[in-house]
C-alpha cells in the first residue's frame, strides 16, 4: 500500500536523502505514478501493468525513477471512472484524455492525471 505520507515533504526528503536522489520533484511524480496504479488496483479496474515502471517494482530497485505507467485494457474501458472511485483519496484532480491512432491502426488513450503538487521548486 502507497502510505499517505508518502506524498508529504518531510518524507520525500528523507527517501531523497537516503537515496542520493536530487530532485524531489522526481520521487513525487514517481510516488503519484505508483499511487495511480493503486488506485486503479483498487477499484477493480481490469488491466495489465507493463513497461519500466512495472519493471522496477519486479527488480526491487530505485536506481530510475519513473514517472509514467503503462497498462492495457480491454477496448472501451473508461479509465477516468475507475480513478474517479479513489481519486480524492489518493489526491488527484482532472483527468485529460487524449485519444491516438498509431500508425498501424491501433487505438490507444493516453491520460494525464492532475494532483496538487507537493514539493515545488523555484
């Protein structure tokens, strides 16, 4: 479970001390990443999680960050209405759609997920 005090300051300046990590702003997006994938986990939502992201939670590794996920499901699965079940808990806002065809014909939707941002920099 992504504890909620993961997306505080104080603890994503201590993961970043004790990893050498030098941009804060890197583990939020990469805590809200993982908490995206709770959420969709959570209520119920059908898909499969794959690429880097998926790859260093099986590694147990830290050494990159991500700040992306990428999942499949099932055509005509309305993403936005599973987040919205667990969208305040985890702290997002809108979500934006953006429909694209590949070039071979393949639908994908592509998101992004708005949260107020914690660690800001100057």
């Amino acid at each position: 479970m992504i504890h909620p005090d993961s997306r505080t300051i104080e603890w994503m300046q201590k993961v970043a001390a004790e990893n050498k990590f030098h941009d804060i702003a890197l583990i939020e997006k990469s805590i809200r990443a993982f908490s995206l994938i709770e959420s969709l986990a959570l209520s119920g939502c059908p898909f499969v999680f794959k690429g880097g992201t998926a790859l260093m939670l099986h590694m147990d590794s830290a050494k990159r960050l991500s700040i992306d996920i990428d999942i499949i499901c099932p055509p005509g699965t309305k993403i936005e209405e599973f987040v919205n079940k667990y969208a305040q808990e985890y702290g997002f806002g809108d979500v934006k759609l953006v429909e694209r065809v590949t070039a071979h014909d393949i639908p994908k939707t592509h998101a992004k997920f708005f949260y107020q941002v914690t660690y800001v920099t100057n």
